[in-house]
C-alpha cells in the first residue's frame, strides 16, 4: 500500500528541535492520532503504518523524540539531561506548537505508551483518548518477566547473553546473534524484519545515546535510569477512555500490562494472537480493525456524521 501524503516539519523545543511528519488535515473535523515511539531513544520510522489512520478520517502525527532521528542530536548529555520530565515537555510543546493541545488522541508504543500514560495522568484538558500499546506499567515488573522469558529461550543462547552481559561485552556479533533470538519471538515475528523496523533500528545503532543512558544495550538487559521507574501508582488518575494493545507473544508480558487493567478506570484490553511486540507489523488488518474500532468510540454523533471511513 502507497503511504498516504504527508508534511514534515520543525518545531523549536527551547534551543533545540524536534522534528514532526503530519498525515492528513489538522483541524479538518476529527482529532489528531499523536505518536509515541518507543526507545527510548528510537525513532518514528517503524510506526510508520499508523498513518493509514488518516484513510479513515484521522490526522496522525508522527515525531522523533529529542535525542535521534530527524530531532536535536546531543551525543554528550549525560543521565541528568535525559529524565522522564524531558519528554514530557518535549510532548506538551509539540502539541502547543501544532495547535492541537485543545484536542487530541495519544497512541504510545512500547517506552511511549508508559511516557503517554504519564502525560494522561496529568490529566490534560484536550486529550481524547489513549492507546497504551505493548508498554510495562513498570520497568522492575518487566525486569522480572524478562527473565521469566529468557528462561525460555535455548540454554546455549541464555549461556551467550549472560557471558557478555557479565564481561561488558554486549556490542560483540556473538551477542548480537544470540539476541535476535529473543527479539525474533518476543519483539518482531516477522522474518526477515520489515523495512520501517530496520530503519529505526538502525537510527538506534547509529546513536544511541538516550537508549543506552535511559534504558540499556537491549529490550531484556535494562539497566539504565529507567530500570525503577513505574507509573504504576498515577495510573489511577487517567479519566479518558484507554486502550491497551499486547501481542500474545509480547515481551510486554500481561504481569506488566495488568496494573493498567486494574487500576485505569475506563479500560479495554486486546490481544492479538498472532503478535508479539509490533502487532502493527505482525498483524497489521486486526490491528487496524481494533485502532479504528476504538477510535471510532471516541467520537461525538456529529462527527461521526462527518467525514468518516
């Protein structure tokens, strides 16, 4: 499928950039989808196919969080630079910028779906609705199901992950190789992996200065800054209409997708069978179905009256 038309941009986030890539018509009737990537520290690229939304009468918008992609760069900011509270901001900026704060909907994957869970703690005026896709409500439950999954995996793969995990050497190809073992179960499934997941992956290799500061050399071995944190106990304040998205093969294992069903009031949960981590690439009809499904419950009767799928 042709990717629909879009526009890019900059807007300025302080002294810095950050880089932006519109789907369809701001203001034209329905609320924007704003995309959180995941990472931290990764790109928009793999959530490309998101911006079939706007087929159906939603504008999405696409940015790369500060730190990669077509956003500033700052290979030399340190773990003081690179907080929660950053990306916050860098998100609330965004939405003043495009116009859109008044109104919106928030679809976060993965790192960006706890980051958007967050934010609709706060509670913003404008937000509509929010999709937490393939995200932890906690980075220590996810540390503990990561060895539940890793337990899973062949004993001679286990061996060579801990090996360099231990020596500090897990930019070696003997690391590497071993660790796509996991990521071809638990992150993407589809072999060989999809041009959009190549590209942000490859924007992570080139700099990886958030990933590794925040997060860690890889999706199971977290052991950045963000290794204790949790929003496990402000989730209770999100007063819009959620939707949680798993994969049934998911590294977001449901122990670490659970504290969202329990204590977001007004929650749904879907899995999709086939999925792990990238259902959007894995399962990309159902995912589409489901979006557009809950995106269509967010809408007043007039709107729905107006431009529709």
């Amino acid at each position: 499928m042709s990717r629909p038309p879009s526009t890019k941009g900059i807007v300025s986030f302080g002294e810095y950039k950050t880089w932006y890539r519109v789907t369809g018509e701001l203001g034209a009737g329905r609320p924007p989808v704003v995309v959180l990537h995941g990472g931290p520290g990764s790109t928009h690229d793999y959530l490309l196919a998101l911006a079939e939304l706007s087929d159906a009468g939603w504008p999405v918008i696409h940015y790369d969080q500060l730190g990669n992609g077509g956003s500033t760069h700052l290979p030399d900011r340190g773990e003081d630079f690179w907080t929660v509270q950053l990306f916050k901001d860098e998100l609330d900026n965004l939405l003043r910028a495009l116009g859109v704060a008044d109104d919106y909907v928030l679809f976060g994957q993965s790192w960006g779906g706890i980051l958007g869970a967050s934010h609709a703690a706060g509670r913003p005026p404008g937000l509509r609705g929010l999709v937490i896709a393939n995200a932890p409500a906690s980075y220590v439950l996810w540390l503990q199901e990561m060895e539940v999954l890793r337990a899973g995996l062949p004993r001679d793969v286990q061996e060579t992950l801990r090996r360099h995990e231990a020596a500090g050497t897990t930019d070696s190809e003997e690391y590497f190789t071993a660790m796509r073992v996991f990521y071809d179960r638990h992150v993407c499934r589809v072999v060989p992996w999809p041009r959009d997941f190549v590209a942000s992956f490859m924007e992570i290799y080139d700099d990886p200065t958030v990933y590794y500061t925040m997060n860690g050399p890889n999706e199971f071995h977290v052991i950045g800054t963000l290794k204790d944190w949790s929003v496990v106990d402000e989730v209770h304040r999100i007063e819009v209409p959620t939707l949680l998205l798993t994969g049934r093969h998911d590294e977001a294992t449901p122990a670490t997708v659970q504290p969202y069903s329990d204590r977001i009031p007004e929650v749904r949960w879907e899995v999709l069978e086939d999925s792990s981590h990238l259902p959007h690439l894995e399962e990309p009809e159902r995912f589409r179905e489901v979006v557009l499904d809950y995106l269509d419950g967010l809408l007043t009767d007039d709107e729905r009256k107006g431009a529709g799928r």
